[in-house]
C-alpha cells in the first residue's frame, strides 16, 4: 500500500506543479503575463483544495481505487485539451477546473486517508514518507518538463502531464486497496478487535458535517488559519512563481527549475524526519520552528536571488527541508482532536491550505505584473510565517464535546 500510494501522490505533485514551468511559455506565445496566468493557477489551487473534503468523503464511501483512478483519468483529459487552447479562460477550464479537481483528490488527504486507514500506530512517520513522495514528484518531473518547455515547446509538456496520469491508472486498479480488511489483515499496531470504520452513507453531507462539527472549534480555526500561511508560501508563492522570479534575475528557467526540483529533495528529508519528530516531540513545537524558519528564509529571498552563491544554496537546503514538514504535526494535531472524523476535518484544512495557495498564486502574479518583482510578495509571505508560527502555539489537543461543537 505504501508503494502504491507513493506512486499516486508523485503523479499528483507533478501535475499540480506543472503550470509553474508554463508561465513564461505562454507568455511569449500568446502575450499572458503573470496575473492572468496566475489566475487560471489559483483556480487550480482552490479546486485542489475544496475537493479534498468532498474526495475524502467519497473515498469513505465509494472506496480510494475508485475515486483516484476517476480523478486520472479527468487531469489526463484536461492536460490534453490544454494543446488546443487560445483563450486564457480555456486554460482555467483545462488547467484551473479540470487539472486542479482532479489532483486534488490525490493530494494529502489521500496520504491522511491511507495512514489513518493502514496504521494505527506511527502515523506520524507514514504521513511523513506519503507527504515526501510529493516532493519526490516535484523532482522527477519539473526538470524534465522546464526542458520540454524550453525546447519542444510547451505543448510537449502537456502531452507528457496527459500520458504520465493515464499510466498509472493500472497500477491503481491493480494494487491499490481501500482498508486492510480487504486483505484479510489489520492496521499496523492496531489492537485487537480494531476495525476499519463502516463507509459513509453520504459523502456531501458528511465533508459539510464534518466542517459544522470543527468550524465550531477554535483549534480548526488555528489548524486552518496556519495551514492558509503554509499554502500560500509554499505551493502557491515558490511553487508557482520561484522558476519566474529567478529568471528575473537572470537566471535560465530549466537552472532554476533544477533548483525547485532540489528543494524537493531536501524536502524528502525534512518531511520524514517531520514524521519522526511528530511521533517524539509535541507537534506545536515543531511548528513553531518550521514556520518560524520558513518566515526569515523569505524576507530574505530577494536578496539571495540577487547575490546567488552560497547564500541561494542555503536558501534550497533550508527552504527544502521545511516545505511540507508542516503536514505530519497539522496532520497528527487533527487525528488528536478530532480523532475518527479527522480525515473530513483535514480535508477542509487542506481547503484552507490551498485557498491561501491560490491568492499567493494570483497576488505575486499581480505585483510582478504592476512592480516588476515579487519583493513585495516574499515580505508579506514572510511576515504571515512568523505570524503562523505563534498561533499555532493556541492548539490544543483535546477532543471537543460533540455536543458543544
């Protein structure tokens, strides 16, 4: 399970990721700048984070092979019809509506589901290593891609997005299982007489009730806002535009698409050691830390992207290492709090996440179009890190009383 899990939440890196080797591509060739393209990204980003409560819902109850064999097959179909495209607003159909709902049924949550699913203990190092096959993703496919776009063209890139979903949509039919009853076994760790919980009846109502129940919560509150900072400094300011920035200051695109590719790397490391830590330390902690660093790598970033050197070396080493090491503690805070409903409840975390990704998205898109660099962009993402990293010290990790919440 872990091996085809890993494979799933690659592809679906890759896919997210790709529109951010496309912005100066399309710019050339139809005359889009930042902001219009960054808009049909931050529709692909909301959409890949509001499916995630409604995909977890869904995987509860029509099971995880069904459901991202399903969401495949709708980014190959929407990455495909990308080469035909002339209009910005078919990009946000192909790339934002499409693409972005369709990967978003293979983002974290899906990690969230199958560790919750397969393990009842170390939770948090499984979470860890699902997480870094993103990053993993991101660093097989990116490099190749920048290439493609800065060769064939961009077109190719598509095409390759198009194949590489369709291809895995056997492994997942094949291997891919909803719960360890299924091969006769039981989660790891889980004592006896531990069962899978029964699917849910209705998946609508359950991702709505399931926010009804943690809206009413101030740790959701705290877990959502933090997580809006984590999307918006990660997948949709660095993610999206760092490739962009970089070549601003004269670098060639595949160059700094090799080095988001190595942030992935790093981020590999830092994500299981996350896992690790999470299972040993009080996650808040960890958070503060992560958010904290995250915070002072960016106020710095426009003057490491000028001077380049060692300094720029540091930044992807650091700025690697905490990428997504967020998610294991956010992840084990949720299974704290709100125990067999977590998965629902992160799902609208995840939502938060990237709702936050797709303003960054758009907005540093917006202040390259009207200033002429992302100074700005990198300042304000900084500061919202330090601010993250304090209020997640607020979270408790207590149950609440179902009948309060």
């Amino acid at each position: 399970m872990a091996f085809f899990a890993v494979v799933v939440l690659m592809g679906a890196s890759a896919f997210r990721s790709t529109p951010g080797v496309l912005i100066g591509p399309l710019r050339d060739e139809f005359g889009w700048n930042e902001a219009t393209v960054g808009f049909a990204i931050s529709v692909n980003l909301i959409l890949f984070g509001l499916t995630g409560p409604f995909a977890a819902a869904a995987m509860a109850r029509f099971g995880m092979r069904r459901v991202v064999a399903s969401a495949l097959l709708v980014v190959s179909l929407g990455t495909t019809l990308t080469i035909w495209m002339t209009q910005p607003w078919q990009l946000v159909v192909c790339w934002g509506v499409l693409v972005g709902g369709g990967a978003g049924c293979m983002a974290t949550v899906f990690a969230a589901t199958v560790a919750t699913r397969w393990f009842y203990e170390k939770r948090g190092i499984v979470t860890g290593v699902l997480t870094a096959a993103s990053a993993t993703g991101q660093l097989i496919f990116l490099p190749v891609l920048a290439t493609l776009a800065d060769g064939p063209g961009w077109k190719w890139v598509s095409l390759t997005t198009a194949t590489a979903a369709v291809a895995v949509v056997p492994l997942v039919l094949y291997g891919l299982k909803d719960k360890p009853e299924d091969l006769g076994a039981m989660a790891f760790g889980a004592p006896s007489g531990f069962s899978t919980p029964d699917p849910t009846p209705n998946p609508i109502r359950s991702a709505f009730s399931g926010l009804a129940f943690a809206s009413g919560t101030g740790s959701f509150w705290l877990l959502a806002g933090s997580f809006f900072i984590c999307g918006l400094s990660t997948n949709g300011l660095i993610g999206t535009h760092f490739i962009n920035a970089a070549h601003s200051h004269g670098m060639a695109e595949p160059a700094a698409a090799g080095l988001l590719a190595l942030i992935g790397l790093f981020d590999v490391v830092g994500t299981i050691c996350s896992g690790w830590l999470t299972d040993h330390v009080d996650p808040r902690k960890l958070l503060l830390i992560y958010y904290g660093f995250r915070g002072l790598s960016l106020l710095a970033l426009d003057t490491v992207l000028d001077r380049g050197g060692v300094m720029l070396a540091v930044f992807v080493v650091l700025y690697g290492l905490d990428w997504v090491a967020t998610v294991p503690p956010t992840v084990v805070l949720c299974q704290r709090v709100y125990g067999e409903r977590s998965g629902v409840v992160y799902g609208w975390v995840i939502a938060s996440h990237q709702l936050g990704a797709a303003l960054a998205a758009w907005a540093a898109g917006a202040f390259k179009a009207w200033t002429g660099d992302y100074r700005m962009a990198f300042v304000i993402a900084g500061g919202l890190c330090i601010v993250a990293a304090f209020s997640t010290q607020k979270i408790s990790d207590r149950q609440p009383n179902p009948v309060l919440a």
